[in-house]
C-alpha cells in the first residue's frame, strides 16, 4: 500500500512539473520565435562602454540629434522647431510637395532600418518623420554653410546665436547619423539649385559634405579620385574614407606591432623631423635620417571627430587604420617635450596653446582601443626607425652637432681651439725632431 501511495505521488509531481515546465517552454518558444533579424548591413552604432568611459562627452551630442538614437532627449529638444523651420525651406529649395517627400524615405524604411545595429523602437510614422525632418535639416545646414545668400536673417545657426560648430561636431558622432544613401539620393531627387538662372550651380552632396568638413581646423579635405562617395555608410565613414589609405597594398609590408622611442629619443638619436607636404596622413617615411610624418592640426575639435572614427573602426573590426595611427602617435609622443619637437619642425600645428593639453589627448586617445598584433601598417618604418637609433655612432654625432657645433661661435672656437692644439703639436714636434738632430 505505502509503494502504491508513493507511486502515485510521483505520479502527481511529476505531472505539475510537467505543467510548469509546458509553460516554461511556451514562454521561451515565443520569445526565440520573436526574435528580430539582424542585419549584416548595419553601419550606425552604439559606442562601446569602454571607450565612452574614458570620455562620455566626446560621444554625446550637444545641439542636435540626427536620426533615432538621441531622439526626444530633454537637452536636445531646443534645435527641434528649428529643424523644422529648416524642412520648410528645404520644401521651398527643391519645389516638391511635402507627400511626395514622405514616400520617399517609407519607401526606404526598410533599409534605413536594418542601417541601425540596435531595433529601432519608434513606429513606421514616428519612423519616417524623423528620418525626413533630419535629412532636411543636414542637406539645409550644408547649403547654407556653402551659400550664406541662402541664410535667413531669423536664422538660430548661422546668426545669433551661432551655434554652427557645436552643430558640426555633432553631425560627425557615431551615434548620430543617418544612412549617407538617403542624404545623397533625397539631395539628387531634390535637384536643388543654386545661383541665378544665368549662373546655375549644381554641387554634388559629396561637394557640400567636404565645404563642411572644411569647418573644421586641420580637416581641409578633398575627395580623392578613387573614392566613390554613394559606397560611404555615413559621415564618419565617408571621413574616414577621406584619411585612411585606399586598400591594403601588396608592396607595403604589413608586420607585428613594433615600439618605437619618443620624439625626443629620436632627436638625440640623431633623427630629424620634417613636415611632409603629403596630405594623406599616411604616406609617413623615413630616409637618411630624416621622418617625414605630414601636417596634423590639433584644435578643440579634434578630439571628438577623431574618437568617433576610432569607435567606428572598433565596432566594425576592419583594418583599423585610425587607431594605428593614433598608436603610432601615442608611442611617438610621452610628454610635452616631445611634441615640442613635432611642432617646431611643423609636423603638428598646435591650436589647443599648451604642448602638455597635445601629450595627455593623444596618450589618453589609445585608452580601450584594440590592435591586431601581427597586422600592424606601421611595422616596417618602426623597425627602421630601431635600427637607427642601434647604430652608435648616430648618437654620437647628433651629441657633437648639439653640443659642440650647435652655433656659428661654437664652430668658430672649436675650430680655432683645433688648429692651435694643431700647431701646437706641429710645435712639439718640431723641437723633438731638433733636439734628436742636435744630438
């Protein structure tokens, strides 16, 4: 009797377990089932905590939000009615009616979509508002900033206040863009003209892109000829694009990553700098002792687009070019002596006043990024930049030339102090060889 009470016990539990369990199951089932496809076209994402740890500021826009991220955010709300007193121009520039416009981008939605890493919370409607009033705005902003005929006298960006530069860093953030196909073909179907009927001009959206960029201290760009502008995912890429090389070549020996000495060990190594004209920040060389490295402008801006590429190349894992870059400055430069060095031979152009403020952004800069150890760009001029500075004897003579022949009057004492040891010696010898004679 006892087994049988047992058996039936068993029986019981396990069936309410079973009960429990089935619902268990159904919960999860719906939620596997639910699951929102992830698209392997996504560009625009959140920054990684560990890099907006180390400075939440450089990532976080100020004026505007573009796009879904930094909607409705309460600091962000002032610039909203101005963005819409910009889509009426917009309306007026390309002479379409407003639902022709809203076609355009729901056409689209999808694909602006699946641009973004994260799911978009907002409905289709609230959606395609947001795109349309944003991609106005950014196209408005960036005829105005090249034609200031277009600029209105009630205008809140380019007048009083002006708040155009804090406008600027915000469209170049990673988390605050749009997918640069909807800009450029909104700008195309748009077909906006500027100029009088005699005088019409035409530019590219990539043409107002880099006049913008132009804003910008240090980022005078111009599209190379191999780059297509319609291929680039946003602005960040598009910059991008604009300071990296063109792809891997198979001449440039590729290598794992090497250390180098700083500016300043360079210097007493014997090793000159010198401000290439190059503009590609990139084609640095090194050749009889002298590094080439081209012109870099350091301003108040600087930090924040250049951190912003940096995070880009982390999410997308490519070849991380920036962040070499950045690497290879960090190594170059420890303190302000050493860039005291880069900057009075023109290779940095200090617009922040204080040599130590260029130490402590760039050394901060390399906080939380991540290298391929054994893909690094710059292998092949850090070893050469090694093995010079192996060879004694160009320490040695970089030592004389400072300390010794470092003026014309040291030159002149030292070669004076030369020929007198000389003729001294002629002297001593002379009366050796005559008292030898003598005898």
């Amino acid at each position: 009797m006892a087994n049988a009470n047992l058996a039936r016990e068993e029986t019981t539990s396990n069936m309410d377990t079973s009960v429990d369990i089935q619902g268990l199951v159904t919960s999860m089932r719906e939620k596997v089932d639910n699951l929102s496809p992830l698209s392997p076209n996504c560009c625009i994402f959140r920054v990684p905590e560990r890099l907006r740890q180390v400075n939440e500021r450089a990532y976080t826009p100020v004026k505007v939000s573009i796009g879904p991220l930094h909607h409705g955010k309460d600091d962000l709300i002032p610039l909203e009615e101005h963005k819409w007193r910009y889509l009426k121009d917009f309306l007026q520039h390309s002479q379409k009616p407003l639902e022709y416009l809203v076609a355009f981008i729901k056409e689209r939605e999808e694909s602006i979509r699946e641009c973004y890493a994260e799911a978009i919370i907002f409905d289709s409607d609230k959606f395609v508002e947001i795109i349309l009033v944003d991609a106005a705005f950014i196209i408005e902003v960036l005829l105005k900033n090249m034609y200031a005929n277009l600029i209105t006298s009630d205008d809140r960006i380019f007048l009083k206040p002006v708040i155009s530069l804090d406008i600027w860093q915000d469209f170049l953030l990673l988390e605050n863009q749009l997918p640069f196909f909807v800009l450029d073909e909104l700008f195309e179907m748009a077909n906006v003209v500027v100029g009088s009927d005699e005088n019409e001009l035409t530019p590219t959206f990539a043409d107002l892109f880099c006049h913008f960029l132009a804003g910008f201290v240090g980022l005078h760009v111009k599209i190379p000829n191999y780059i297509d502008s319609r291929r680039s995912k946003h602005f960040v890429d598009l910059l991008s694009s604009f300071l990296t090389p063109r792809e891997r070549s198979q001449s440039h020996k590729w290598g794992k990553i090497v250390t180098i000495p700083t500016a300043k060990e360079l210097h007493d190594a014997g090793i000159k700098f010198k401000a290439s004209a190059n503009k590609n920040l990139f084609c640095i060389s090194f050749m009889s002792g002298v590094l080439e490295i081209p012109k870099f402008v350091i301003a108040d801006s600087t930090e924040g687009w250049l951190r912003n590429l940096l995070a880009f190349e982390r999410c997308i894992d490519n070849e991380c070019y920036m962040t070499q870059y950045v690497w290879f400055l960090d190594k170059l430069i420890d303190s302000s002596k050493d860039v005291e060095y880069l900057v009075e031979s023109g290779v940095i152009e200090n617009w922040l006043g204080d040599n130590n403020d260029i130490s402590n952004l760039i050394n901060k800069l390399g906080v939380a990024t991540w290298l391929n150890t054994y893909d690094f760009y710059f292998s092949e001029l850090c070893e050469e930049l090694n093995n010079y500075c192996k060879i004694p004897w160009n320490k040695w003579e970089a030592t004389l030339r400072r300390d010794y022949f470092k003026t014309p009057w040291r030159v002149i004492s030292i070669a004076a102090a030369a020929i007198l040891l000389s003729l001294t010696f002629i002297q001593t010898m002379c009366s050796i060889l005559s008292v030898d004679s003598g005898k």
